[in-house]
C-alpha cells in the first residue's frame, strides 16, 4: 500500500495536518476490526466488542489530537504575520 498522499484540499487551519499519522492511524484501526472479526468467528464476541469499543475511541483521540496540533500551528504562523 503506497503512504503518498498526491493532492488534498484542507482548510488553511488545517493545512499542516499530518496526513501520514492520519493515514497510519486508519490503518491501524483497519487492523485492529480485522481482529475483531477473527475473534467475532472464533466465539468471542464480547471480546471483539471490547477492541471495537476501545480502538474507536483511541481513534478519535489520536485524530482529534493531530487536528488540534495542526490548528495550534495554524495560530503561531497566523501570529507572527503583522
């Protein structure tokens, strides 16, 4: 699977988003519902709810994270322009 990303419109707030971490992030996740499903067949399926539940929100904070560290980095060239 190739890690380049060719072309993406993002706001400007956005524009130093870490698209690669974004990317690797997903795909991460891609793995862990891949678990989910071999453990869904195997028998235990409170235990595939449990990775679900759990990487969902360790996804959204991980994206959340690198959305706020690209607005922050947004502020300071946005400050430092008179």
């Amino acid at each position: 699977m190739s890690r380049k990303v060719r072309s993406v419109r993002v706001p400007k707030e956005l524009e130093t988003l870490n698209l690669s971490g974004l990317i690797g992030e997903c795909e991460k996740h891609l793995r862990d519902l891949e678990s989910a499903t071999l453990l869904r067949q195997q028998g235990t399926p409170e235990a595939a709810d449990a990775l679900i539940k759990t990487r969902q929100a360790d996804l959204g904070r991980k994206i959340g994270k690198l959305v706020w560290e690209a607005r922050v980095q947004y502020g300071k060239h946005k400050g430092e322009q008179p």
